[in-house]
C-alpha cells in the first residue's frame, strides 16, 4: 500500500521525487513522458477534448460541465505516480494542505529547478482558499454539487494564487500541480468516507484519452483498492 505524505513531513524524500521528474523530461526516455502529462491536460481544456467533461469552463459562451473532474484527475494523479515509481519505485506523490501550509513547499521555491523546468510562477498568497471555503464544500452531501464546489472555489483559487504556468491549461508544468492535486484528492477521499453512497452518476462512462485513461468511472472511486492512501 503506497501512502502519500504531507510535504512537509520529514521523512517525505524529495531528493528522488525531484529526481524523478527530473528523469522524465526530455525526449530519449520512456513514454509517458513530463510534457505528454502537460499536454493531455492541455488537451483536456480546449478543443475536442472538452469532450472529456474534465473541467467546468466556458467555451465560447457555452458551459462545460466537468462532471469528472475528480475521477479524472484522480486518475491522470495515479498515472503520473506510477510513472515516478519506474525511476523510484518507493516514491510516492506528497500533498499540500493549502489551508494548514500557506507558503510554496520549500523544495520546489528553488530557482535553479525552476528554471530546469521552465517553470514561471505569479505567487500571491492573498488568493489561497480558506478553511470556510473547506467547511463549504464538506458541508455538502450530494456528490454533484460536492464537486462542483471543490473545483470552483477551493482547487481554482489554488492555481489562481500560485499563477503562472499554474493559472492555465498548461499547469502540469509547475510541479506544484501534482502536490495540489493530491491535496484535491485526499479531500474528497476523506468526504467519501463520510458519503459511501454518493457517486457520480456516469459510473459506466469511460474516462478519455484512451492513452493514459480508458478506465471506468466506477474503477477509480475507491483509493485503496487502486493501492495507495493518505497519512
């Protein structure tokens, strides 16, 4: 069973997980590689791949609904881990608790990485959710509205106040996404276990692209059977 960690918990080893991602940009290695991550959600924002139903957005005056958002993205999170685990298999993806950790993981406010990575940031902390806009969303008992304000006022304000690469398509970029997203994920794990019967409605629906997904919804709805849980 993988366990996912706190970032700032002392034992998290971010000298492998930095060398892991490390490992996977460039182009003479194993696909998937970083920018193929980066640019399936990339994908996911704009063209046919709104199709996917990945993000609530408005898309020339019509709104998408993103009723798999967090199936989806909890999914695409499980991909990239495994991916990490090929150069570390012991590696697993850390989370950050936005509302108990109000500054940037200090392991990735390095310059140098960032540059590396291509990485560009627009840090204003002024826009963090707070812990009344958790309260908010874990006050809800009806999964379709559950998720739709996790996404809209407690995930978007994240990658708002990060900036950036973190406030477009593109935010995979910015390491930050995966920590963020982790977050987003062990919050809705946690309501799941207060909400057993409340799932989306599209179980059988098969969640796209194909390359990385082609899973049901219904698979992705439980962490432990996927292999992995939260401290």
């Amino acid at each position: 069973m993988n366990i996912r960690l706190n970032q700032n918990d002392p034992s998290f080893d971010w000298a492998s997980f930095i060398d892991a991602i490390d490992k996977m940009h460039g182009m003479n290695i194993p696909a998937p590689r970083y920018r193929d991550f980066v640019k399936v959600h990339v994908k996911a924002m704009s063209g046919a791949g709104m199709s996917w139903l990945v993000h609530t957005m408005n898309m020339g005056g019509n709104i998408m609904n993103g009723i798999n958002f967090l199936s989806w993205h909890r999914w695409f999170l499980f991909q990239f881990e495994r991916r990490l685990q090929l150069v570390h298999p012991e590696i697993t993806l850390p989370y950050w608790d936005t509302i108990t950790d109000r500054s940037l993981p200090v392991p990735l406010q390095d310059k140098a990485l960032l540059k590396r990575w291509g990485v560009i940031r627009r840090w204003d902390p002024e826009l963090l959710p707070t812990s009344a806009d958790l309260q908010a969303a874990n006050g809800i008992d009806s999964f379709q509205f559950f998720q739709k304000t996790l996404e809209g006022a407690f995930h978007g304000s994240v990658h708002n106040a990060v900036g950036g690469d973190m406030a477009g398509p593109s935010s995979p970029t910015d390491p930050l996404f995966w920590l963020h997203h982790a977050n987003i994920d062990r919050i809705w794990s946690n309501w799941q276990q207060t909400h057993k019967n409340q799932k989306p409605q599209n179980l059988n629906e098969k969640l796209k692209p194909n390359s990385l997904f082609g899973v049901t919804v219904e698979s992705v709805q439980d962490i432990l059977t996927l292999g992995y849980k939260y401290d």
